[in-house]
C-alpha cells in the first residue's frame, strides 16, 4: 500500500470501495475452514481434532454443511472489509497529515495506529455479523437448531434485547487489537519484497497479505477463541455462563488449560494465508486500477 503514499492521494472513499472486493474474495475461499474452526473452539470434546471435525461435518451434513452461516460472513465480509480497509485507507491519511507531516511516507508507528483505529472501528460491524455467524455454525443437527438463517438470529436476538447484537463487542475489540501486528508487519514485509525482489506489486500484496495475516492470527488466536465462547453463549442473562470476559477466560483455561486457547489453529492458519492473501491482492488491484 505504500505506493499509493508516493502518489497524489487516492479519494478517501475508495478503500471502502475497494474493501467490498476484498470481503467477496476472502468469503469465497476462507468460508469452510472457518466453519471448522469455530466448530473446534466450541464443541467442548466433540471432535477429536480438526479432520475428525471435517470427516464428521461431511458424513452428517454433506459439502453444505461447511457453507453453514455462509450469508452473514458474504454480506458481512463486504460490509466488513469495506469499513476495515476504507478506515485504515483513511486513518493513515489522517494520521500521516496529522502526526507525520514532514514525513516522505508514513512510517510504521503510523501503520501501527492506523491498523488499531481499524480494528476498534470495525468491531461495531463486526460483533452482530459474526455473532449471527457463529451462532448458525454450531448447529450441528435438528437436536441443536435453533435458527432457520442469519435474518432468524437476528429476529430472535433482538425480541431478547436489542443489546444482544453486541454482546460479543468488547470480545470483538480485544481480538482486533491485534491488527497492530497485522498491519505493522504487512508494512515490513512489503517494504522487504519491494527492497529485495523483483516481484510484480500484484505478487507482494499477495504474499504480504498472507503472511501478515498469518503473524497476526498467531497473536490474536486465544482472544478469538474467547470471543466465540461468549458469541456462543446462551443470549438469555440469566442462563450466561460468561456474563464478564473474564469468565470465559477462566472456563477455557478451567476445562483444557493453555490448550483450550488453541482450539482450532490448525483450520484458522490454513484459511488465513489463501483467504487473506485473495482478499488482499484484491484490494490492491482494485485501488491500482480505480486511482
């Protein structure tokens, strides 16, 4: 991205534009790796590991069954990558102007903050559409449906309370904190294959994308896990079994120690890398051809 930096600025409003590109691309192929993952970090022993979850999830549901909660993440992902990456588009030009005037082109503290006002904002896309999400992938039969689809969660939840659409948002801005890892290193790993390659941009936003995806998937991991315990959660609150984060965050670790905080990395490292890389290049592509 940082070529774009050493150009006239782009419009403010492409990114989000842009975003909208990259959220189709990273549904289409990251969907059923993370039904999978999902699955893991909340079937509570259900699964031996991840491929009993996949041969398990095929032989009762058929290919179908990974495409579960499809619908929130296709029109969440859009919605959600637009604000993400049209807000980190804008951040760094705000915090470029504002805290790196004199600089040629923002340097990585910038990106560093760019990426964190990122995360926080679009937490409050993101709560409800991966509550909605979640919520439909852990229904593995008729014993466990509750929900006909996304607008059905939606409905239900609201005639609780209107807040239950945000239960999840603190679990949701804690996990994307760790954008400060993503988006610092896509920086740093661009800049490297700028200095020491001579790939096309199209091939460094590919590989950028998913490489930085992966390091901030390492990091950020043991929150995601914490977010989806509390998404799954009853949305009565008097049957909570996590009222406060710390709950979740003591059930996890009551039940399977440090481990439980990994449950369900192998299927989220797998998708990260091709899903984000996809939606990535993508989104570069878009900005080069629009500006």
């Amino acid at each position: 991205m940082t070529e774009h930096e050493e150009k006239p600025p782009p419009p403010k409003y492409l990114g989000f534009v842009a975003g909208m590109f990259s959220g189709v691309t990273k549904n289409a192929v990251g969907h059923p790796f993370d039904t999978v993952k999902v699955r893991l970090q909340t079937s509570e022993g259900r699964f031996k590991g991840p491929m009993d979850c996949v041969w398990q999830t095929f032989k009762s549901e058929g290919i179908k069954g990974f495409y579960k909660g499809f619908t929130p993440p296709l029109v969440g992902w859009v919605l959600m990558d637009s604000v993400m990456l049209g807000s980190l588009h804008l951040y760094r030009r705000l915090v470029k102007e504002n805290l790196y005037p004199e600089e040629k082109k923002l340097p990585l503290s910038g990106h560093i903050i760019a990426g964190l006002g990122s995360g926080w904002t679009v937490s409050f896309v993101a709560a409800p559409i991966e509550q909605f999400k979640a919520r439909l992938q852990v229904q593995y039969d008729a014993k466990t449906r509750i929900y006909t689809g996304p607008l059905d969660v939606a409905k239900k939840l609201w005639k609780i309370s209107p807040l239950t659409w945000y239960t999840g948002l603190f679990s949701t801005m804690v996990f994307r904190t760790n954008f400060i890892f993503w988006w610092g290193s896509y920086e740093l790993i661009t800049n490297w294959f700028k200095d020491n390659t001579k790939m096309s941009p199209a091939a460094i936003n590919f590989w950028s994308g998913g490489l930085s995806a992966t390091v901030f998937w390492i990091f950020a991991y043991p929150a995601d896990v914490v977010k989806q315990t509390i998404m799954t959660d009853s949305p009565l609150k008097e049957h909570k079994k996590y009222p406060r984060y710390t709950d979740a965050v003591k059930h996890i670790y009551r039940e399977k120690g440090l481990a439980g905080f990994t449950r369900g990395f192998g299927p989220s490292i797998l998708r990260s890398f091709p899903a984000n890389a996809a939606a990535l290049a993508a989104f570069e592509a878009v900005m080069r051809f629009l500006h």
